[in-house]
C-alpha cells in the first residue's frame, strides 16, 4: 500500500513523539509486579545552569560577598545548615529535610575541561562522556540496555516531558517520554490514529516500522493510563508544571510499572539579568513541589526507597555581573534528598573561592563519580560497563 507523505509524517509524529523502540514498548503490555523495596531514582534537572553560590550560601566568606555586593544573599536571611552554608531563603522544604536528616549536599561537581555551553555542557552530563568525547547515548540509556538483556521484564525509565533527553537514549532501548499519561493514552486512541492503524497493510519497510511501532504505542499507552489509576496519589500538590508531573510520578511509582529511573526538568535557571527573582520564583516552585512529593512518598511507605538528584549544567560566575546576575560557570552542587542515605549534610568542603580558574569554581568531585555511586550502590548495575570506565563511589547510598 502506498502511504501519502500526510499520513506518512503523522504517523511518523505519533511515533516518535510517544517513543522510539517498539522493544522496550512492549515490556509495559504484561502486568509487572513491584517487589517491596524496588528502589527508584528521580532525576531532576535545573535546566539552564543553576547558581550554586546562592543555592548553598558561603556564609562566612569574604569573597563571596565582595563579589557580589548586590546579589550576595545575607547571612541572617540565608536558611543556616552549618556555620558555613546557608541554603537559599526560597529552600525551605530543603532546610527541614536537612534537619531531619534526609537530605545531602555534594559541593564542587564538575569535571574536567568545563564547556561554558548550555547544549555541549548539558551533553557531556546527559551522555556522560569527557569533555572531548561526543557519544550518541545517554548514560540512563545505557543502564536500560545493560540491565535486562534478554530477560522478559526490562527496567523501563521515564521523562516528564514531549521530547526525550540524550539521557534516556540507548543503543538498544530508549526511556518513554509523556507528559501525562491520560493525554498520551487519548492522543494514541484517537480515532484518526485508530483507522489508519486497522487499515493499514504491509508495504515499505520503513512505513510498517511506523506502524507497528504505532501499533504498540497505542497498548502501551492504554496500558501505562490504566495502571497510573489504580494507585492515583491522594496528595495535593501545587498547580505548577513540576507539581502536576511529581504527581504524576508519585502515581506511578506506587503502580505496578517497573520503572526505576524517573526524569524532569525545571528552568530556565540561565539568570544573566534579574536573578534574585527568577531564582526565587523558579526554587520556590521547586520546593513546594518537592514538599508534596515527599509528604506523599512518606505517607505511601515509599521514601526509603527513593532517591531524588538534583544538576544542572554548569554553576555561575563567583562574580555578579553589571545587569544583576551571573554569567555561565563551571562546577555547581548536587542535592541527594532520601529516607535511606547513609551519609546526609554537606558532605565535602565548601566550595574554595580563594583558589579560582580565570573567575570559576574549580571541581573538586567528577559528576561521573555521582553516576557510577547511583548505578552500582542505589540501582544495582554494572556501572563500569555503563560509563566505560571505572570510578570510585561515594559513600552517600
């Protein structure tokens, strides 16, 4: 049958907008039992390259203050941690979590060679490469192709979003990427996609690829709706975009879907002008958000069993500049947020201001380092195989 270029690109639309790899799509269609204590990890990415000097505050720092004389954030508005660090007056949530002891603080994450672009650098993390090295895959990618070959219950991931990251891309399989699970099940049963669907009969190689991956999506997608309902999260949870897709992962994870790895993005963090609003108003969105989550993981008996990562692609300047923000970075922190860390609080030393590259934090902790501890300590898999290399865990998990 021949296909008109129209019914050829909408088709081809729904496919990959929905998901790429039929394979993986197919492990939603059997019901896959969660055995307790199925540990899951929830990636939150601050898109646009967070200021880590005024996330975690240098309280008692000289330089901190000097260089930023209009946007350096109070000792005694600052939420205090330790004699040193401050958290940023919007963090709230982060400061009880703190003193309860379900939060970490890993300062100085870098690596080496730092590129000062959000599209490369926000690669290099997504990918997990060095600096010099372009890779095709990302690193979640690659622990979904690492963790299951051949078994019939695959570890699948998910991202809260239309488009899916670099992070979830594998060789062999690929996260799935939906906003909502009701819109993606109405989108893929629309009758439009129905008819073409039943009428369809094999042909070019290309076009039944289409298809079926169509085909597939639409019982994934039935099956992802319906699974998302039978545990839906009693919480109430802020009207913001991240509070709606917390919720969303919340229902989820108290589904029967194997899904170990969850991935959202919030932003834009890139403040080269007014950043004491934006970073306010984007962290309190944050931290509402978080609230809710956690409150809902506690009350479910989930939260030893979670793991919440904060990144971003690069830190800011130590200096502010002349429109009341900071330029791109390098090094930044990381947030562990979870019932079950072993170690909690700031877990290295503050960020050293007094020993700069050209005006830039230098790294002190490679976030491959933070990768290799999540693979091997939290999710159980082969982290040197995944990365390619070897690195030394860290003792957070």
């Amino acid at each position: 049958m021949l296909i008109k270029r129209k019914e050829f690109l909408q088709v081809g639309s729904l496919a990959s907008a929905a998901f790429m790899m039929p394979k993986f799509l197919k492990a939603f269609e059997q019901p896959q039992m969660v055995p307790p204590g199925n540990k899951v990890t929830v990636i939150l990415q601050l898109s646009g390259g967070n200021d880590g000097l005024n996330t975690v505050i240098p309280v008692r720092n000289d330089i901190y203050y000097k260089g930023r004389p209009g946007l350096g954030i109070a000792r005694d508005k600052a939420l205090l941690v330790t004699d040193e660090a401050g958290l940023n007056p919007a963090l709230e949530t982060f400061k009880s979590l703190f003193d309860d002891g379900s939060l970490g603080i890993l300062n100085s994450v870098g690596y080496p060679n730092p590129d000062r672009s959000h599209f490369r650098s926000m690669d290099i993390w997504q990918s997990a490469s060095a600096s010099n090295e372009y890779i095709t895959t990302g690193w979640i990618g690659r622990y979904l192709d690492a963790q299951c070959k051949g078994c019939d219950k695959p570890t699948q991931a998910v991202e809260l979003d239309d488009v899916l990251s670099l992070a979830l891309k594998g060789e062999e399989s690929k996260g799935l990427a939906f906003k909502d699970p009701k819109r993606l099940f109405e989108t893929s049963n629309g009758k439009y996609f129905k008819d073409i669907n039943t009428d369809h009969h094999n042909g070019e190689e290309a076009v039944d690829y289409l298809y079926k991956t169509m085909s597939e999506t639409i019982s994934s997608a039935d099956y992802i709706y319906q699974q998302s309902r039978l545990h839906p999260s009693a919480e109430t949870y802020p009207s913001t975009e991240l509070g709606k897709d917390l919720k969303t992962i919340a229902s989820l994870i108290f589904s029967d879907i194997n899904t170990k790895v969850y991935y959202v993005s919030l932003g834009s963090f890139d403040t080269h002008v007014n950043q004491e609003n934006q970073q306010k108003r984007l962290f309190t969105e944050l931290n509402d958000a978080v609230k809710a989550f956690v409150s809902d993981l506690k009350k479910n008996n989930r939260f030893n069993d979670v793991l919440i990562t904060t990144f971003s692609e690069f830190g800011r300047r130590v200096a502010q500049n002349a429109s009341g923000g900071t330029d791109h970075g390098t090094a930044n922190n990381m947030f562990f947020i979870s019932g079950a860390l072993k170690k909690k609080g700031v877990l290295n030393a503050m960020p050293d201001l007094a020993d700069l590259n050209e005006g830039d934090l230098k790294y002190q902790v490679d976030f491959k380092n933070v990768y290799a501890t999540m693979l091997r300590q939290w999710l159980g898999a082969d982290d040197t195989a995944i990365l390619g290399k070897k690195f030394d865990y860290l003792d957070f998990i």
